[in-house]
C-alpha cells in the first residue's frame, strides 16, 4: 500500500544539515503525497503555479486541470494501533482537543481544459497571470485566456450554476475517495466533466510538426520559447500567435528552455550535451537624433524588431592548463565549495616533480592525467532516462541552473557524478559552482519566486566564502529535482538544506513554487503529485521586489543594459541622382594632409570606411 506522507531522510548529507528548516515540533517542513487520481491514473508531466496560487497539472489523458491548493486537518489513516493502549472510556469519550489542529496540504479540483489531441508534455502560467500555454506531442501549442466577466454571465445561466455546484461535489468527493470509487475513465459519467470553464483556447501557435518537451514565458507575457524534439526552438508572439524566428544549431532532442526574468537571454538545452544562449541582436548607434524610430516597448516586438544572435555555447570545461600540465600538478578540478585537498583522490602523488628515477612510468601516468583531465562535457547526452532538463534563471537574473550536469570524480574510476551547473550572468566561459554528490540525474531545477533577507550571522561570513559565493545581499532558495528526490538549496551557504525521497514509485517529472513560496509541488510518472509545504517565516524574512532590485546593483545593472540595446541605427544614405555608389548627399569629404587630393567615404552596404582620389574639378 502506498504512504500517504513520503519519508524524509538525510542519509546523504552531513549531520548538521538537517532536514527540518524551521523549528522542530509542528512548525517544521511537511510532505504530503495526495492520494486522488491526478490524470486517471496515468503519468503526470507537468505541474506549474499562477499568480493566484492555483495548480495546474497536465499529463498522458490529455487534459489540463486546474486545483485550487488548501490546507485541510490531518486524519489518520489508522488509529487502531494507537488506541489499544488506551483505555475503553478514553476512546469512547474521544480526546481532549489539542490546542493547534494540525494540518496538511490538500487540493480542491477546480476545472479541467480540454484541447489537445495527444499527451500534454508541459503547462505553464505567464507571469501576469493573464494566459496560460499548454505544448504537447506532435506540436501542439495552445494559449489560454480567461473568459471576461460578459462571457462569463452569457454562458453561466441559474439552471448551470446549479448543475455546476452540485457536480463540483460529487467531484470533489469523488476525487478525494479510494482510485475504485472513479471507476473506468471510459465511463460517460465522468467526475471531471463540466459545463463551462473560465478559461478558454485563444489560439494555436501552429508550426512544429513533432513534440515540444518544453515551454517558457518572457517575463512581460508576450512572448513564449517552445523547444521540441526537432531539435529547433521556437520564438511566438503569444498575442498574435505568429512565429518571430526560429533557433537552430542543435544536433538533438531540445529538452528544456528558460527566458532570463530580465528579458535579455533566452537559454536551450538539449539532448547534444550543450546549452546554447541566444539574445537580441544590438544596432548600431544612429548619429541623427531627430530620425530615431520609437523603441520596442514588449520581448516580443523587441525579438522582432532587433532578430536574436547566438552568444555562447555550453558544452565542455576545460580543466586543465599547459601549466599546470609542466608543473606536474594535474589534478581534478575541485567541485565548487571545496578546496583542492578534499578534492584530491587517494592515491596522487602529491608533488609529481620529485619523482624516482623511472621517468618512463612518470610519463604515462602524467599523459593519463592529462587525457583525463584535459576536458569533458559538462552535461548527459541522450541516454539519460528523462524527457526533460528543465534549467531556469533566478528571480533577480543574476545567475542560470542547468540540470543534467557531469563533474569529474577525484577517486580513480572515470565514471562521472551527476551535478547541477550554475553559471553566472553574462559569464558563460565555465560554471560559477558545481553542486555534485547526487545520485540520480538532474531533471529540473526551480528557483523561489521569493527571495529572503540575510541574517546578521549570514552577513558576517560573508566575507570568509570561497569561489561558489554568489555575493548577493540577500539569500535565495532553489529545489533541485533528480529522479527520485527532491534537494533544497540556499545561496548563503550552498549545503543542502533538505532532502526528500521515497515519495513516489517511479520517476520524478516536474516541481514548482508557489507565488508565496510557501509550498512546492512534485510531479511524478506513476500518476500522483506531492507537495512540500512550509510553515510561516521558516524560511525567513520576505523582502519585497522593489528592495530587492535595489539591493542587487548586477541585476539592476543588467536590466539597465537590456532596455539600452535598443539605440536607432544609422540612417542609410540618401543617393543623389546621377552620384556614383559610394557618393552620398549627406556625407561631406573628411580633410587629409594631401588637401582633399583623398577623400573618406562609407559604404552603406558593408559600412566600411574606403580611401578613393578626389573627383577634380572641370572648369
């Protein structure tokens, strides 16, 4: 039988890296796994949080649903054990009420949209709440847009609100009791039918042919990056539901794609072992000032407007210079956190340079070293056992995650460890930090929408930190999710500060936040969600989004540089007729030191500066 609340262990980790955040007791981090039939039993992929704090879910039935999360009293499951140690009267006259009820986290079934003709891969809300996109196998892209309140009323007549009322019960009753009491899905009377929903397909995004594993909104609501397994991504104004380009150059399946929430970057990754980052293109300077068109005031008009240039690549790290090769001291690049001792393997010679006399043996063991350390892939190619890599950026930009990571091990096997690659903003030459040791592939990794403000202790060792010391002034939360488990991280101190498995009996797909960053919620293959609640303040401290901006000068910096890559470019020149190419009207010859015997002129086509004699003057 299944378990109702997952296990918790830190098995894995040091001692002091505990499992509860918070304070013991009530107060600490709960794990509920719901026991209600998700998507009729089949694999969840997808699970994804509004504005609102709504859940929407998609998975193989075809559907999306949408549940509205709750807190709902803790019954449990078997009480029988408990109370044959107490007395006959004490059960008969029940237990004195207990001054805190304690509660776990429940879902209200809200509605289900209906589209799509295959399986759903992947949903996402926009930003501002106002949409909802939905991809899926053989190219399905679909926007959704809530019915206005006209719609609403034209639709919902007394006789429906009824019917509406008394079927969301038998829902909600029906969902919450054992998978036996839903029956078939086949059956026609279906708890999850419906009359009317408040959301609604407002388009079609139409131009991939095969399946999109992955979507992301821009962070202004219009736009949206799909990535399917035709190895291409798509760029859509999801307003006029058109493509605005397309971004190829990858060798395999994309799996996961992320906008930058400052609107600069967009990032793909995919099965080839390499993450690609693209951003707008930036025109050059216009020297009229009074002939500057009006700027792009959306992602999507920018896109369009400005076209989207490729700006680095992930894909290797090289961990070894010439250098270090002639100096003898060739070892494994330390994991990010660690110093180079703890990262030296057993075994090593701690200074080649003093060695015997048999250079012969000397020599080979130093070419291994260098063919084993030279370089490597920072990421798994396509036999990782996953559909999916889903990468993000932090809710202040400042630094990117990458699933699916590689690090070389210091001990003597080369199998590599399974790690998660956070790369800084603006410097994707090599990762910032490395977070290894974990068991199972990355699939995903999620950023708190919320960020926290430091504690007096926290500042203080702020100085003292190594090279992962992401020199923010406050800290940010992130949950890494590998196949089979669930890790929490904090920037200040980069320790795992919870982890959680044993909550579901097949693969893990999918994890969000809420809006409040209180909960998250787990998606899984075998047809259940789980979510991970938290209570008031365990994390810490909230800050709110305008101190926020103002206490990350990098941040703000950057988004100052994004909304300045916009400056007009310079005009084309206006030929006269009868001119030669490269003459122009508006451009008067520069003064040499052969007294205009030379002339400077541009050409509009290559905008080059070309030397050319001087036409003499007829008389």
């Amino acid at each position: 039988a299944r378990q109702a609340i997952g296990s918790i262990v830190d098995r894995a980790w040091p001692r002091q890296a505990r499992v509860h955040l918070g304070g013991g007791g009530q107060d600490a981090m709960k794990v509920n796994t719901l026991q209600i039939l998700w998507h009729d039993k089949k694999p969840v992929f997808s699970v994804d949080f509004s504005a609102e704090g709504d859940l929407a879910t998609c998975g193989a039935d075809k559907e999306i649903r949408l549940w509205k999360v709750v807190d709902k009293p803790v019954v449990p499951a078997n009480n029988n054990n408990n109370n044959n140690n107490k007395g006959e009267g004490q059960q008969q006259g029940g237990e004195a009420p207990s001054s805190k009820e304690e509660t776990a986290a429940g879902v209200e079934y809200l509605c289900s949209l209906s589209h799509h003709q295959k399986t759903v891969n992947v949903v996402r809300f926009s930003p501002d709440g106002s949409a909802i996109v939905s991809a899926g196998d053989s190219g399905e892209v679909v926007v959704w847009r809530k019915n206005t309140k006209a719609e609403q009323r034209q639709e919902r007549t007394p006789a429906k609100a009824e019917a509406e009322a008394t079927a969301g019960k038998e829902r909600a009753d029906a969902a919450l009791a054992s998978p036996s009491a839903l029956g078939s899905a086949a059956e026609p009377s279906s708890p999850w039918a419906q009359s009317s929903a408040p959301w609604k397909p407002s388009g079609v995004l139409r131009g991939q042919t095969d399946d999109v594993q992955d979507v992301a909104w821009s962070p202004d609501s219009s736009a949206v990056v799909t990535g399917s397994v035709e190895n291409v991504a798509f760029l859509w104004d999801a307003g006029k539901h058109k493509s605005i380009t397309v971004l190829d150059g990858h060798h395999h399946y994309i799996q996961g794609v992320a906008w930058d929430p400052l609107g600069e970057f967009v990032v793909t990754q995919s099965g080839d072992r390499s993450c690609r980052v693209y951003a707008p293109k930036a025109k050059p300077k216009r020297k009229r000032k009074d002939a500057q068109p009006p700027k792009p005031t959306t992602c999507a008009a920018r896109m369009q407007s400005c076209g989207v240039t490729l700006q680095s690549i992930l894909s290797k790290l090289q961990t070894t210079t010439k250098e270090e090769v002639d100096g003898g001291e060739v070892g494994e690049a330390p994991p990010a956190g660690t110093t180079a001792p703890e990262a030296q393997g057993p075994g090593e010679a701690e200074n080649p340079v003093a060695r015997d006399d048999d250079d012969g043996e000397a020599q080979q063991q130093k070419k291994q070293r260098v063919d084993q350390h030279q370089s490597h892939f920072l990421f798994h190619d396509e036999t990782m056992p996953s559909f999916f890599r889903r990468l993000s950026f932090s809710p202040d930009g400042s630094f990117l995650a990458c699933p699916a990571g590689l690090y070389k091990k210091a001990v003597s096997n080369n199998k590599p460890g399974n790690c998660v690659h956070i790369f800084k903003r603006g410097q994707w030459s090599k990762p910032m930090a490395t977070l290894p040791a974990l068991s199972k592939a990355v699939v995903a990794v999620k950023f708190c929408p919320v960020v926290f403000e430091k504690t007096e202790a926290q500042q203080e060792q702020q100085q003292g930190k190594g090279k992962w010391d992401f020199d923010l002034p406050h800290k940010i939360y992130f949950a890494v999710l590998t196949l089979d488990s669930v890790i929490i991280y904090e920037t200040d101190s980069m320790k795992p500060t919870a982890l959680i498995s044993g909550l579901h009996c097949a693969s893990l797909t999918d994890l969000a936040w809420s809006p409040d960053g209180r909960r998250i919620a787990v998606s899984s293959h075998d047809g259940y969600c789980s979510l991970i609640s938290f209570s008031e303040g365990e994390l810490g401290k909230a800050l709110l989004p305008a101190k926020v901006s103002m206490m990350v000068p990098q941040a703000q910096q950057a988004k100052e540089e994004a909304s300045s890559l916009d400056p007009p470019a310079t005009p084309a020149p206006a030929y006269t007729k009868g001119a030669g190419p490269l003459e122009s009207q508006n451009q008067t010859p520069q003064p040499t030191a052969q007294a205009q015997a030379v002339e400077l002129v541009r050409n509009p086509t290559t905008n080059a500066t070309v030397k050319r004699i001087a036409p003499m003057q007829i008389r």
